[in-house]
C-alpha cells in the first residue's frame, strides 16, 4: 500500500455546463498550493454508470492508495457535502471514515446522507463494496474511501472549499 491519495472528479454531463465543480476544485488546488501528500488524480471521470466505477476501482487495484477521494459536482449545495452512505436497490454501504470527527471544526463543509440517484451515488457505492471486499481478502489492509459533493465554485466561496478540503485531505491520512 501506498502513501497516496487517490482523488477523482468528474466531467460535464449536460451541454450547457462549461465545466464541473469538482474538477474545478482540483484545478484551483493545483493552480493554487499543490497538495501537501502525494497525490494521484483520475480527472474528468465519464459521468456513466459502468466506466466511472471501472475506472476508479481499476486504479484503485493498480495505484493501491492509503485513501480513496471520489468528487462530484452538488449543483444545489453550498457546502462541502461528505457523503456518510451510498444506496443501490435498497442497500446501504456506509464509509468507515468517522465523519463526524472530519468534519469538526470545517466552516464550509457539512455530512450528508443523501449521495444522490445518480452516477455519484453509484460510483461511491461501488468504490465502498470494492474496499469492503479488499478488506476481506487482505485483513492488514484498510483503505478508507469518500464521496464528497462540490456546489459550484465563484470567488465568494473557492478559497474556503480549497481550505475545508485539503484539511479533509490531511485528516483522512493521518
């Protein structure tokens, strides 16, 4: 296992979005400051619902990192919104990253239980049974795994979402 942070984001899925939140959030943190950890990105994620998970569970496998970070963009939301739960056909997969203690103290960053009925609530699902299942196999190995939903980014709100989530960055490695 490696030291690393795996981190996804996704692309566009209508034709009038110019771009999507939580890729955003990447760019302006690499135009910014960097990470402070060694960080893997998978950028611009097909929003669909077979090649997002095959994407993210096949660098998973290859990348094996300490933690996994899926990002989607919350187009309603004001927040950060870590996501504490995905559901597909009336089964939970709930992360084992105790939210409540990442988030303390974040001014911009909130839990929700609500990932959606879409690719970022299948992804994130998907992500959480693949984790489960490695953990099964490899009782030493815990990789933690995310799904954290972005609002759109403008000048009022970026530094603070840059801020909230690079201590979630740092929290969920320590």
């Amino acid at each position: 296992m490696s030291n690393s942070l795996l981190i996804s984001s996704f692309a566009t899925w209508k034709p009038e979005q110019s771009s999507n939140s939580s890729d955003d959030l990447l760019a302006a943190i690499l135009g910014e400051q960097g990470f402070p950890a060694p960080v893997h990105l998978l950028r611009q994620l097909p929003v669909d619902f077979d090649l997002a998970p095959k994407l993210v569970i096949a660098a998973i496998a290859e990348l094996q990192p300490r933690a996994v970070i899926c990002t989607g963009m919350a187009e309603t939301r004001t927040v950060l919104s870590v996501e504490d739960r995905a559901i597909h056909r009336q089964q939970v997969r709930q992360t084992a990253v105790n939210v409540e203690q990442l988030v303390a103290g974040l001014t911009h960053t909130r839990i929700s239980q609500d990932a959606g009925n879409f690719v970022c609530n299948f992804l994130y699902y998907s992500v959480l049974a693949y984790l489960d299942r490695q953990e099964q196999e490899n009782q030493d190995r815990k990789t933690p795994g995310l799904f954290i939903h972005v609002p759109r980014l403008h000048s009022t709100n970026q530094s603070g979402m840059v801020a909230d989530f690079l201590t979630l960055c740092d929290r969920l490695l320590q």
